[in-house]
C-alpha cells in the first residue's frame, strides 16, 4: 500500500479520532505519521479526489499549497502530496 515489501493492515470496530485519508481514486505510494498529523503521497491515473476525516482544527497542503480544511479534496493533478497538520491536543 506504500511500496514496502509488506503491508500491516489493522482492523477495528471504530473510527480512529486522530486524521485520516477516509477514501481515495488513487493509491498511496507513501505514507508518513507524525505526532501533529500526517504526510501521504498519492499517484493515481486520472486527477486525484480523496476524503478526509478528523480534519476539523487542521491546515491542509495540497503539493505545498494551502487548501480550504475540507475533508473532500479535488486535485487536477494525478500525482499528489497532502500534508495534515493539526494543532496539539
């Protein structure tokens, strides 16, 4: 799912609290956690359209450029980084 050799996957009967990519028309070809949100890399076909969740007090970069905290984002590219960074609980 993000180019390893292997993948861990982790099922659970609720939805996380902390920010997540809820669904995506691409694949995730890297993904990096961090203590205030998460940096994901996304190479699709046609232009990438993914939903969030959990977003609420976070900014949002789209390729560097700051989007409106939305948690559907519409790119024209087929190729995308999203950065997530929300303020510290």
């Amino acid at each position: 799912m993000d180019g390893q050799n292997s993948v861990l996957l982790g099922l659970q009967s609720t939805a996380p609290k902390i920010p997540y990519i809820r669904s995506a028309n691409a694949p995730i070809s890297a993904y990096q956690e961090n203590a205030n949100g998460f940096t994901a890399q996304l190479d699709g076909f046609v232009p990438v359209q993914l939903q969030l969740a959990n977003i609420q007090s976070c900014s949002v970069r789209l390729n560097g450029k700051a989007v409106a905290s939305s948690e559907q984002i519409q790119s024209n590219s087929q190729r995308v980084r999203v950065d997530v960074h929300c303020p510290p609980s």
